[in-house]
C-alpha cells in the first residue's frame, strides 16, 4: 500500500484591530491554537501544520494587501502549501469579490481552503457554493451595518452633538468624556474672532492669510494619545477658508449638506458671520463672470487658483503672471525668481491652464484609485470601508461636476521638481466630504505624487503629467503603414517616380516617408499603439535621416 499523500497546512489569523494585541495570549494566538488544534485531528489524513506563523494583526479584511497574506500567497504559488487553515472564513477576507480572487489563486497552486470552525472546505463544489453563500450575506451585514453607523451619526449631529474628529481652532473636548459636546477656549476663540473681523475688513483671502502671518496666529497645537504635537503653524489660505466657512463657529453642527443648532456656545455673532459669508459668496461669484483686461476679454473663471499653492524644488514659490499674444490672453505659473531677478535656467515657466488641467486630473484620479482599492481610511473596517468608498466615488463626480472652485479648496499646497510633481490635500475638506474625521483618513491619501514631464524649462513647456494615457497620431500612423506599402512596391522593382506620379506627389516625398518603414520594431510599434514620446511627431521623423542601428535610433527620437 502506497503512503498517504502528505498535506502541507499553512495557518492563516487576523484581526481588525490593535487591542490586546499586547497580551501574552491573545486572539491571534488563540486561533492559531485552534488551527493547530484541528490539523492535529487530521493527522490520518496526511494534515501537517507547517511551522511559519501567517499573522495579521490590527488589519481589516476589507482588502487583501496585508504582509502576512501576501507571503502566504507567496509561498502558495510556488507550491509550498496544500491546505490554508484558518477559524473562520472572516479571517481570510470580508470581501465576496476578494474570495473568488483567492480561490481561484488557490485552484491554480492546487491549495484548498478550510475553516476549522464552519464544516466545509474549498476543496468540493459544495464547499465553494456554500461559502459564497455565507460572504453574501456576511458583505450584506457590513452594508446595513454601516448605514445603520451612518443614521446613527445624522442622527446625533441633528441633536447638535460633536461627533468627534480633528478639534476645530477655539474649542476643546468637554471635562466629561461623556458629554458630546464643545467648550470654548477663550485664546483660541480670540484667534478665530480677529480671523473673522479681518475678512470683513479685507474681503481678501490673500490679504487676511497675509495679516494673520504678520499677526502670528497659528493653528491649533493639538496632543495626540502616543504624545505627538501637531498643529501650531502659520494657518495657510486653505485653513483659513474652511475655518471662516465652518458653520461651528456660529453654534451650529453641518452634517452634508444639512446644518443643525449645536448643543456648544458660539464664537462669532450672527450679524458677523452673515458679513463674511456675504464677502465670500461675492468672490466665489466673480470668479464665474467676464470682463474686460486692458481691452481684451478674458474669463475670470480661469484665474489662476494654484496661487501662492505651489513652489518649485528651490522652495520658490510659482507665481501667476500673464501676457498677451496676438489678441489672446495667455497665463502661466513663473517661479519669483524669474520676475524678481531676472533669467535663471533653472526657473520654471510653466503655461497655467496646462497645469491646473495636470493638477486636478492627478488629483481625480488619486482619489479614485483610492475609493477602489478602499484605500481611504487609516484603518478601514467591514462596516466602514464599502461606504466611504462609494462616498469618495460620489465626491470625485461632484469635483468633475464644480470643476476649479472645489479643487482649489482641495489642494492646500505643492511643490514640482524636474521630474514629479506632490500635492498635498487639505484634510478638513476632505473629512467633511466623506463624512467622517480627519484622524480617520489614512495619511496616505494626502499626498499625491506623480510623474512631471515637460518639453523645456526656462520657456514655454509642455507639460506631460502622470502616467500619459496613449494617444495614437491618426495622420503618423497613416503615414506609416502607407511607407510599408511603397517599400514592398519599391522591392518589386517599381520605380519611384511611377509612385510618386500616381500619388500625384514629388519624388522626394516618397523618398523620405519610405524611411518610416525601415523604423526599428519598437518605434514602429509605440507609433500604431499610441505610446511614442508626445514630441515625436511626422514632420521630426522625415526631417533628418535616421541612423541604420535601431538602438541609436530610439536613442534619437526620445526612446
């Protein structure tokens, strides 16, 4: 009788969050105990527990990038593992769509599945049938589940309760842990009053971020559980708009879209705060008219709103300056330098609506990267992650919908250096979007960073942000297949000026545009798929006669 078949059983735990994660037997030790426990009663069967531990701690399973269930599925797909043991079907992922990626990864190693507290395995149909059955229902929880979270927070912030978050600048957290509700804190309230008083005066957010930096008045220093300070900075142009939006501030609560009385005392009177939302709503307006610049029409819609946002990799600030072509009025962004001292090489000249386009499209697409790989959160959770993810989608529809207005309340600050370019988002805007706090919002999702290209520096550029999407050149293109069909004719001994007759073209047009055939492969190839370098364009390739080595050739055109 042939020895039974030796199954290698790798254990799988988890757990959502970090508590008693410290203790010397905690969860993550009691369900590898259970595992092992269960491996242990199928010894007869060839079961043997392998001796790596794959552990999870503090993470939810709402996505699949966590250290230990990568390196299992690691060693699963090089075929060092039979069997994934866990306690509970949870454990591996909340997801439906998540599981049928995992088990069709297991199928391919040829490793099943089995929870040792739920009696089948994926090593049957039935198995399989009746744990998509249970994730069905498990992700139907989650979902009503976070709904019922969602109600529960309208709900409270209706009653004018502070349902926690980021403390705003003049309040603190009541003595009583239990009392949900703000008290005032009379240094910062002062603060916040002169803020206020000053956009009455001013109508300016430049002007009024500029006084309160001349002023001093900071942020608010704020102590984190672990002991970390933050906050105490100069308040940029961002803070301070939300802060003089922030309904707050008048002893009310915004939930959405909604805004309820608060149960906390107000800092600012209402003949105030009406002024100053007055003020802003007549800036926010004139950004939407026309008018008329030194005799030419222009739309102030496209003003420059990155402005005092961005700086360069010298730490130099991007300045918005203008000029006027044949009638056109034409923006860009210009590090100081370039206008305070004269030439620098290494300054940027940067055409303004080409990069506020690049801005909000890296923006758009980092939060939407973001909502689908549920990447929002800190910490996301079953009962949470699904939702602020659909929260997100919905946002980003709005920003396409509004356009510039909300993105520049959006982007608090940047820097571009040859090569990238970052942005930073403002947390507050973002939290109040989604519904949720900003000590919720994974750091992550803050900081942008992407690829930052550009033709020239010192001059006009044309600028190449992000990962390009393919843009196939219809007329180079033509052109190229139209070369390989004059070439093969030329091989069969046709003659040139006969070509050039029947195309009703001088010779030499056939002479140079026959050379797109002799293209290396590769240039061949990026040119009908669309991936050639933005620059390189028809007029370029016919212009000079490219070497016979295809490396020196791709080396040439920019491959």
């Amino acid at each position: 009788m042939s020895p039974r078949r030796k199954i290698r059983c790798a254990i799988y735990t988890r757990k959502s969050s970090d508590d008693g994660l410290d203790q010397e037997f905690n969860s993550l030790d009691a369900q590898h105990e259970a595992c092992a426990a269960y491996i242990a009663s199928q010894r007869h069967e060839g079961w043997k527990a392998l001796p790596d531990r794959y552990d999870d701690g503090g993470l939810s399973g709402g996505t699949l990038e966590r250290p230990a269930l990568q390196r299992l599925l690691e060693e699963v797909d090089s075929g060092r593992v039979d069997m994934v043991v866990v306690y509970k079907i949870d454990r591996l992922t909340r997801s439906l769509a998540d599981f049928a990626k995992l088990v069709e990864r297991l199928e391919r190693a040829d490793c099943s599945f089995v929870s040792v507290t739920q009696a089948f395995n994926t090593s049957s149909s039935m198995g399989r049938l009746t744990l998509n059955v249970l994730l069905s229902f498990a992700q139907f929880e989650r979902e009503v589940t976070a709904e019922r979270i969602r109600d529960k927070i309208a709900a409270s912030k209706k009653k004018g309760l502070w349902m926690g978050g980021n403390l705003p600048l003049g309040y603190d957290r009541h003595a009583d842990p239990n009392t949900r509700t703000l008290v005032i804190n009379p240094d910062e309230a002062e603060r916040v009053r002169r803020l206020f008083t000053l956009y009455a005066d001013l109508g300016c957010l430049r002007r009024v971020t500029e006084a309160a930096a001349r002023e001093r008045l900071r942020s608010k220093r704020q102590i984190r559980a672990n002991g970390a300070v933050s906050g105490d900075l100069p308040l940029s142009r961002g803070q301070i708009y939300y802060l003089l939006r922030n309904p707050v501030y008048l002893g009310r609560i915004r939930h959405k879209e909604k805004v309820w009385p608060g149960q906390h005392p107000a800092i600012i009177g209402e003949a105030l705060w009406t002024d100053v939302q007055d003020k802003l709503r007549v800036a926010a307006s004139r950004s939407r008219q026309r008018g008329v610049k030194d005799g030419t029409a222009y739309s102030i819609r496209n003003t420059a709103w990155l402005t005092a946002k961005l700086r360069d990799e010298i730490d130099d600030r991007l300045t918005p300056t203008h000029t006027t072509r044949n009638g056109r009025w034409l923006r860009y962004y210009v590090s100081n330098r370039l206008i305070s001292g004269g030439s620098d090489p290494s300054g940027w000249r940067l055409p303004g609506p080409a990069l506020e386009q690049a801005a909000t499209d890296i923006t758009l697409q980092h939060l939407e990267a973001a909502a689908e790989q549920q990447r929002v959160l800190e910490r996301p959770d079953a009962t949470s992650g699904s939702a602020v993810a659909r929260s997100m989608q919905a946002f980003v529809k709005e920003l396409r919908r509004d356009g510039n207005t909300s993105i520049a309340q959006l982007i608090e600050a940047g820097t571009v250096s040859p090569g990238q370019i970052e942005l930073d988002l403002y947390p507050g805007v973002l939290a109040e979007a989604l519904g949720v706090t900003t000590s919720d919002i994974a750091p992550s999702i803050l900081r942008i960073s992407a690829p930052f290209d550009l033709r020239r520096r010192g001059v006009e550029a044309k600028i190449i942000v992000g990962t390009r999407a393919r843009q196939p050149d219809p007329h180079l293109r033509s052109m190229l297949i139209r070369a390989h069909g004059w070439a093969d004719e030329l091989k069969s001994s046709t003659q040139l000026s006969d070509i050039a007759h029947r195309e009703n073209v001088p010779g030499s047009f056939i002479r140079n545009r026959t050379q797109l055939a002799f293209l290396s492969p590769k240039i061949q190839a990026a040119i009908l798929d669309g991936s050639q370098p933005p620059e390189l364009s028809l007029k370029r390739l016919v212009s000079v006669t490219p070497p016979l080595d295809w490396t020196e050739q791709e080396r040439m055109f920019g491959f």
